[in-house]
C-alpha cells in the first residue's frame, strides 16, 4: 500500500513539474513572439516584465 501511495505521489510531482515547464516557456515563447512582431512593423518594443516573465506587457513605440 505505500508503494502505490508513493509511487502516485512522484507520478503526480513529475506531472505538476512537466505542466509548469510547458506554461514557462510557451509564456517565454510568446514574449519573444510579441517583441519580435514589434521588430518586423519597424517599432521599438517597450517591454515590461515580472519575475520568469510570468506577467509581461509589450508595447510598440
């Protein structure tokens, strides 16, 4: 019985850890996205960002 307790609970851990790398750098990705569509309509980006780019804003000047 605790071999299925811990064995869920890694299962769960990996999990949880794969879907907050993906959220990281899909977030990350658009970012880069934004900052570049900028570039290519002969704008500078005014970025700003929090911490790991989690909350971020992208204005084209």
């Amino acid at each position: 019985m605790k071999n299925v307790k811990t064995k869920s609970f890694f299962i769960a851990s990996a999990i949880t850890f794969l879907l907050l790398t993906v959220a990281i750098f899909l977030n990350y990705n658009s970012l880069e996205y934004a900052k570049e569509a900028c570039v290519d309509n002969n704008k500078t980006p005014k970025i700003e960002q929090d911490f790991l780019a989690f909350n971020w804003s992208v204005s084209c000047d």
